[in-house]
C-alpha cells in the first residue's frame, strides 16, 4: 500500500470517528439546546462532505435534510404507519415540515 492511500484511509477513519464524536454530543443536547446540536451535525456534514465518506446510516436517518434537526419521535418529528399502495412510515419534521417516506417491505407479521 502506497503512502499516499495509507493517510487518505486515515484520514477517513478519523473523519468517521469524529463524527461518531459530534453525533454522541448532539444527541445529549437535542432536547435541552437543540440549536447547539444542530450545529454539531452541520460540522459533521462538512466533515464527510470534505473527506468524501458517508454519514452512517444509523445517524442520515435521524437527521432533517432540509433544516439539521435531530428527529426525536414525539418531540421533534412525528411518525405515522401509512397502508396505502405499499406500506411505509411517515417521518415529519416538526421543526420545517420536511417529509421523509421509508418503505416497509421485509416485515412479516408476529405470530
């Protein structure tokens, strides 16, 4: 492995890590100052943006694309079950009104 991939690899893994860092502290402060966690999210976006990595999926699918905002269910976001042509959940941004639709297909009924 060249030098050059070697600190490129690094370099991703240390945006990865940060982050991790920044989504861990905004989801402290979501509730009590979300101004601040939505902050920390815009530099975590700019940090992926600049090494070229994907924000984990764990992390794109709680966050408003349009305004930043952590969607907490109940607080920040609602979130409705919908049958209609297939079936999907309904995530709204409270803060915006950004829909967000996520197509439910390998649920199986529990028995």
């Amino acid at each position: 492995m060249s030098k050059r991939r070697y600190a490129k690899e690094r370099i991703k893994r240390l945006a990865q890590t940060r982050v991790e860092i920044l989504w861990q502290q905004a989801l402290r402060n979501a509730r009590s100052r979300p101004e601040v966690a939505r902050f920390q999210m815009r530099s975590a976006r700019k940090i992926a943006r600049r090494t070229r990595t994907k924000i984990p999926w764990h992390i794109s699918r709680r966050l408003c694309k349009k305004c930043g905002a952590i969607l907490i269910p109940g607080n920040t976001c609602r979130v409705r079950i919908r049958h209609n042509r297939a079936k999907h959940m309904v995530v709204t941004c409270t803060e915006c009104g950004n829909v967000k639709r996520y197509f439910l297909t390998n649920l199986k009924p529990q028995a």
